[in-house]
C-alpha cells in the first residue's frame, strides 16, 4: 500500500510540474489581443434567491463599477460548474451530469459552439497545439486510475484519452 501511496504522489507532483510555465518574457502578438472578448469579461456567476442556487455564465464590460448580473445577460447552467477558456472558447464543465458545453462571443453575446459528455475532467490546461490537455484523478478511495485526455475546443469532443493504471 506504501508503494501505491509513493506512486500517486510521485504522479500528483509530475502533474503539477507539467503546470508550470517559463518566466521568459513573452513577445506581444496580435493574436495574443485576439482573446480578450468584445464585451470585456466572461464570468461564472452563482445567485441565491428563496434558498434556490442557480449559476450562469455571463459577461461584463466593466468589473470595477456598476451591477453584474445575470438577467437579460446569461446563460443558465444545469448543474455544479466549472470553466476553462482556452482563445476565444469557454467551457463550462457541468459536474453533476458530465456534460461540457463550449460557448463563444458572437456581436458580444454568449452563444453555444457546441457540447460533449465526459467521465471526469478534474485538472485542466491548454496545450500549444490549441487543445486541452485534461486529468481525471482518483478522488474518494478506491482506484488510482488516472485518465488523460485531449480536447479540441473547435470540434468540442474528446480526441484522445489514455488510462493510466497506478
């Protein structure tokens, strides 16, 4: 069991290796402005209302001043969230029924650019061929299995995944 224990904390710590990104100055490109949406800000946004959460992806021109709010201005998500962005492409991971939708900025609205359903995706970053590199860990005992897999935000789906036994 001790070995077990060693070889998840030996990958656990090679994940969080493969995070980490040079400090080299990066040269500014045009591209690089390219990301940042028309409309400002897109944000994950949780209310409470008669003790009923609901959480919405919306976006804001301004976080400094002024309300953000979700009416007339988001999109409402169907279950516990979370996101990624990765360009012009955000991702919202619906955890409680394994669906991820990506959406777009299109004349500064929040559209849908399609979906995929996923087993788990618990640790997320881009790639430099414009993918997401994704990890499912173990949580809760049980298997030490890991899944890494790619995904590709244009065509919405999972393009690769390998199991990884511990």
């Amino acid at each position: 069991m001790k070995t077990k224990s060693t070889l998840v904390i030996a990958v656990i710590a090679l994940l969080g290796m493969t995070s980490i990104t040079s400090c080299k100055k990066k040269k500014t490109t045009e591209e690089d402005e390219t990301l940042v949406p028309a409309s400002g800000y897109v944000l994950g946004l949780k209310t409470t209302s008669a003790g009923a959460d609901a959480e919405y992806l919306v976006t804001s021109t301004d976080l400094m001043s002024g309300t953000i709010s979700a009416s007339g201005n988001g999109i409402e998500q169907m279950g516990w969230m979370y996101y990624h962005q990765i360009g012009n492409k955000y991702l919202a991971m619906d955890y409680t029924n394994n669906i991820c939708t990506g959406y777009e900025i299109a004349n500064s609205t929040l559209s849908s650019a399609g979906s995929f359903v996923f087993d788990r995706l618990d640790v997320l970053t881009n790639d430099p061929g414009g993918n997401v590199f994704a990890v499912s860990a173990p949580w809760g005992g049980g298997s030490y299995d890991c899944k890494f897999q790619t995904v590709n935000p244009n065509s919405m789906s999972i393009t690769s995944l390998s199991l990884i036994h511990i």
